[in-house]
C-alpha cells in the first residue's frame, strides 16, 4: 500500500505483462502458465468456429428441405447424419488408407444419391447375362478339348516297317486269275514281309460266294474258308428257308431228304470249294483284302496276271511273271478302291483313293505314283502311333499283248517316301488363356452394347444428353 501502488496477484501482474509484451512485438516470452491460458481459449475459439460452421450447415440444409419438395423433417434428419457419417469416415481414415485409395479409377457417387433404372437397360442387362452364360459355355467347351500341333522335321529313321491295307474289288476277272505281290525298288521281291492276303469269289451281283487265303505272295495256291457268319443256301431242298448248308455233304443229305439225286450238288459251291478249280461256277469278279508288312524303301506292290517268282542272274535277280497270253487279249483291269492306306488310322485323316473307281475296255496296265508323308501322333494319353498319309497320282498304258514286249496288265501302286516327317502332338489350353478369352470377349460385349444404347438413345432423344444414358 506505500505510494499509493495497487497491490495485484502475482499471476495476473505476470500476465498482464505478458499481454502488454505481446503487443509490443513479442519481444519477449510470456511465463508459462500464461501460454496455457492463451493455448485454451484458442482451442475455445476452434470450437466455436466448428460449432458456427456445422450451424451455417444445419440453416443451408433447412433453407434447401424449405423449398417444395424438400422431403420434411426426414430428410433433414437424412442430411445431418450423412454429414456426421463423413467426418467420422475422414476423421478414421489413415494416411495408408487414403494412399490406397488413390489408385481408384471408378468414381463414386455420394451416399446420398440415387440412381434410377429403365425397361430398355434391363433388357439389355438380360440379354447381356444370357450372351456372357452362351459364350463362358462355349469357351469352357473349348478349353477341355484338346488342340493339336503340328511340327515338321527331318525323317532319319529307316528301321521302321510299314502296314499297307488293301480292299479292292475287281470286276471282271475271276480271283484264280489275280495274284498279289510286292517288290522293292531293285526289283526283287519282298519274301520275308508279313501279309495276310483274302480273295473272295463275287458274282455279278456282287454276292460272295467263295473265300481262299493266298499262303505266299505270288502264288496261286490258298486255302478256302467259310466267315463266321456265312449261311449256304440249300437251293429250295429244305422245309425250312433259314436253314443253311454250309458243306457240301449237308447239301447232298438235304437233297436226299428232298427226293432229288445227291449229283446235282456236285456242281454247287459247297462242293466246287473244295476242288482245284480256277473258278467258281457263276463267279464274275474277285474282291481282294490285305494286310502287308514291307520294309521302309521305295517300292511296289501290285495285283497282275499269272504267278511269279524270283530269277536269279549272278549279282541280281528279276522279278517275273508267267501268264497265258492267249488269256490276256479280255484281262480287264475295272476296279473299285473300296479303302487304301499306308498305316494306323489318325484323327481328321484323308484318303485320296477310297470310293474311287477306274473303268476301262482295254488291255493295259495302270500305275498309282504313292507319295507318301511319315506322320506320327502324339495323344495326351497313351502311346504315339506311326503312319503315313499319302498323295497319288494316276498313269495307265495300254499293253500290246500279241507283241514281243509289252507291259505287263495290272495295277501297280508305287510309293516313295518324302524325306520330312509331320508330327501332330495333342495340347491342352492354360486357366489363364482360359480366364483372358473370357474375360476379353464378355468385356468387349458390354462395351459394344453400352454403345449401341447409347446411340439409339441420342436418336430417340434428339441428341440430347439429358436422357440419353437412362436407356443403358
């Protein structure tokens, strides 16, 4: 109280200081407990700036509900929590999270928004959802089949035996007068390949009427046989019409059962079988089947007059054929390639030869050129199987049989081997070309029918842009 000076608390008087010294310039620092003071009524006044914030929000959504159609005390109740949501939702998102999502390239509507639908877009939705189901169906059949590729390289193997199977019917020579054979390129004849040979007596109608197989190639000698299924007729003698008289002891028993003399069976084909003739009674044509087994080297295998055999001359030797000349001027060589190929059978394999047919009146000798092409096929499963397609070209000559020297009449297939070899080899698609295919082909879909839509919405609208994304 001396002098007449006011006495004041210690913290006000500092802090009063403080204040003074802080509009002077801040020139010097205010004790701590003033900064505090200061620290909370600057927080206080953030408050309220929020709280006068939020308010201006609150009256802004009230002056819009305000207007018609505004939707009422709902919708301002709409409004506040939508706003309330979105600073929790900013106010809990990390620094990582907002990272993230800055890489989003679809935008996103407000939670508030609305979208509306139409007729035409959910026809297309319908359509679209049946087109994507067709075509997944239809990729995923793909996927399970298997594709092949193929590969050329050099053909170095020659150890390889080749399989020829053969089903030809001629039609107008007797099979006595056929002989099949096959002859390497030097002309010497292939003794030790293996073959399986079935000629088969046919008449005119082409009925079978008698079976021998050839027991050496070249020659004539065969044994006959019945097939499995084979029923002989008993010519009218049996009470019954299935009844079958296979051998000709049970024809003559029918015929003694029926009252005619057993001779008249003689000359019937269960009992000409088993003679040494050079024909059937009615036989017409011969229709030859067979299996050969030659070596890998260029050669032929052919079915001409007379039997062969090999000639010997010192270093070599010569195929040759001895025929009856006088019954060569009527050997006809019309035939029909009823199948004709050069190994196992593979997948989508052509055969040029098979159906057809070559007709003609003349004595003469045809020759098929058989270029043929290794081929091997590799499948998923099991094991590779070796064959050879071929390409055939045709080149028949007349044969002048009262001469000297002529061509021997017959048909000769002769092959060569290309030097290239094809291998097919069985793959199966990837998942992922799979998943790509599918998803390429069903996006480029919604694109295109998106675009479609819009177009015909600009056209119905006038080229307005208003409306013209409610028809997609």
């Amino acid at each position: 109280g001396e002098g007449g000076a006011e006495h004041k608390p210690p913290g006000e008087g500092e802090e009063g200081e403080g204040r003074e010294e802080g509009k002077a310039g801040g020139r010097s620092n205010p004790p701590e407990h003033g900064r505090s003071g200061h620290s909370r009524r600057g927080g206080e006044r953030e408050e309220n700036r929020k709280r006068t914030g939020r308010e201006q929000e609150e009256n802004r959504a009230r002056t819009m509900i305000g207007q018609p159609g505004g939707g009422g005390s709902l919708r301002r109740r709409d409004v506040l929590l939508s706003h309330d949501e979105d600073d929790e939702d900013e106010a809990t998102e990390t620094t990582v999270t907002k990272a993230i999502k800055s890489f989003d390239i679809h935008p996103k509507l407000k939670k508030n928004a609305r979208e509306s639908g139409s007729t035409s877009g959910a026809f297309a939705g319908i359509f679209l959802i049946v087109v994507v189901a067709f075509v997944v169906w239809e990729e995923s059949n793909q996927y399970f089949k298997p594709v092949t590729e193929d590969m050329m390289f050099v053909d170095i193997d020659r150890s390889e035996k080749m399989n020829v199977f053969m089903n030809v019917s001629f039609h107008n020579i007797k099979c006595g007068e056929l002989m099949i054979d096959a002859v390497d390129k030097n002309g010497d004849q292939q003794i030790a390949v293996a073959h399986d040979v079935t000629k088969t007596s046919l008449r005119r109608a082409g009925d079978a009427i008698a079976w021998k197989k050839q027991i050496e190639l070249g020659k004539e000698e065969g044994v006959t046989f019945l097939p499995p299924d084979y029923c002989g007729s008993c010519f009218g003698a049996s009470p019954s019409p299935n009844a079958c008289c296979n051998t000709c002891q049970e024809l003559k028993t029918m015929y003694e059962h029926y009252g005619r003399s057993p001779s008249l069976a003689e000359s019937s084909p269960q009992c000409m079988r088993g003679k040494d003739v050079r024909a059937m009674p009615g036989e017409e044509g011969c229709r030859i089947e067979a299996k050969l087994q030659v070596n890998k080297i260029k050669g032929n295998f052919h079915v001409a007059a007379g039997f062969s055999h090999r000639q010997e001359h010192g270093d070599h030797s010569h195929h040759i054929h001895h025929v009856n000349v006088t019954l060569l001027e009527h050997y006809n060589m019309s035939h029909t390639i009823h199948h004709i190929s050069f190994g196992p059978h593979l997948p989508n394999m052509v055969y040029p030869l098979d159906g057809s047919s070559f007709i003609t009146n003349d004595v003469g000798q045809l020759k098929y050129f058989v270029q043929l092409v290794p081929s091997v096929y590799m499948p998923l499963s099991g094991d590779p199987v070796q064959t050879n397609q071929y390409a055939v070209t045709t080149h028949f000559a007349i044969s002048d049989v009262r001469s000297n020297h002529f061509k021997l009449p017959g048909v000769y297939w002769e092959y060569d081997y290309f030097s290239m070899r094809i291998k097919y080899q069985e793959q199966t698609k990837s998942l992922a070309q799979f998943f790509i295919r599918v998803c390429a082909v069903c996006g480029g879909m919604y694109v295109v029918l998106e675009l479609i839509f819009r177009g015909v919405g600009m056209l119905m609208h006038g080229g307005g842009q208003g409306r013209q994304r409610d028809m997609f």
